[in-house]
C-alpha cells in the first residue's frame, strides 16, 4: 500500500469517529403559554372587566402570540383573551351565567411554530348579599333576614324572593354555629321569625349557591 493511499484511509477513519463522536444537534423545544382566569366571576354591573394573567412559561419559552376564546356551551364564543396585550376579557350581563370554557384557539413562537396552551373553566353567577337583624322581645329574639342579588333585567340590586337560606346562632365567646331555622324569604326578600334565648347570642344568616347565584353570608350580629 502506497503512503497516499494509506494518509487518505487514515483520515477517512478519523472522520467517521468524528462523525459517530459529535453529539446530535438539540431539538427545538416546543413553546408553551397558559392563561390564568379567574375560577369564579360575580356578575354586579351591566359590564364587568375581568382580568387575567399569563404564565411566565409564556415568555420563557419564546411565544410571540396566543390566544384564547370564553365559550357558553349554548351561545358559542363570549370573549377573546390575547398574549401578550390583552389581559382581560370583557363580560356583559346579558350573557348567559354558567359555566365558561378558556379555549385555546392557537398560538406561535419566534420561529411561527405551534405552541401548546392550557383550558380552564370560568364559573359565572349573579352576584347576592345577606343581613340580619335582631331585636330582643321578653325570653326570644325576633330575627329579620333578608337577601338581595344583581339583575340584568333591571340593572341594578334587587330583593330576591323564595330563596332558601339557615340563620344560625353562636353562644357570645364561642366558634361552633348551630342552625336556628331553614328559612324561606317571601317575595320581598325578607324572613322574619323569633327563637328563645335567654342570654346574648351572635347571629348569621347563610344562603347557599343558586342556580345562577352565588352564595351569601351575613355579617355576624352581637344581639344583647
């Protein structure tokens, strides 16, 4: 074998190794971006923004755009959220309350590839509030109770009649709450009834989630 021919096959060796030595070139990482809306929404105005924040993986990763539609199940797309610019999504009261889906609707990083992104569920009800007021009579305590919710046909708070709530009561220094009665509001919003107490109590009145309302619990009353 002559010396050129053994230098060439000797660098042609020394190649392959290097080819099978150097280390594969990394693959692109795929970018990805989630959004965090709120998990529940009360409805008391006409209109609502509500905000919304994006995941630091959103600018870690490279995205450049994502975005995101508010989908009713029986109305189709409410809203659109968008990175990097939109933080919010805009909620009317005409729009029907429920449950929301976050929808991912796509999204690229700097090198317009695909991006992955999260869904989310966004439960919407009518805002209500509770109170409670007592008045001593003799050995009993005659209790009101009242509720009131957000109306979209009215646009503003109104009473909120055959509503189901329990007015409970505490002995003054202690935690455990006791149900005094299951209660039913009349059409004006209020109940009122009376209990035997011999001594000073504290007082709430609970009404539980709705349909399309959120639940409400009073403010505790000291009554003497």
């Amino acid at each position: 074998m002559n010396r050129r021919l053994a230098a060439l096959m000797t660098c042609a060796a020394l190649l392959a190794t290097l080819l099978v030595a150097a280390p594969a070139p990394k693959a692109h990482a795929q970018a990805y971006c989630n959004v965090y809306a709120p998990s529940r929404v009360s409805v008391w105005s006409y209109f609502q923004q509500v905000n919304v924040t994006y995941g630091a993986g959103c600018g870690l990763s490279g995205t450049e755009f994502a975005w995101w539609s508010l989908v009713h199940p029986s109305t189709g797309q409410e809203a659109v959220m968008a990175y990097p610019d939109n933080t919010w999504f805009d909620f009317y009261s005409f729009n029907p309350t429920g449950r929301y889906t976050v929808r991912p609707e796509g999204g690229y990083d700097i090198n317009y590839d695909d991006i992955t992104q999260n869904t989310s569920t966004v439960e919407v009800r009518l805002g209500s509030v509770a109170y409670i007021s007592a008045a001593r009579s003799g050995g009993y305590h005659v209790i009101t109770a009242r509720t009131y919710h957000y109306s979209p046909n009215y646009g503003r708070i109104v009473a909120t009649g055959s509503r189901t709530g329990q007015v409970q009561y505490r002995p003054v220094g202690t935690t455990t709450w006791r149900a005094v009665a299951t209660i039913t509001t009349g059409s004006n919003g209020h109940w009122t009834g009376r209990t035997w107490s011999p001594g000073a109590r504290e007082y709430r009145v609970v009404f539980g989630d709705a349909g399309t309302l959120w639940s409400a619990t009073s403010a505790t009353l000291h009554a003497g």
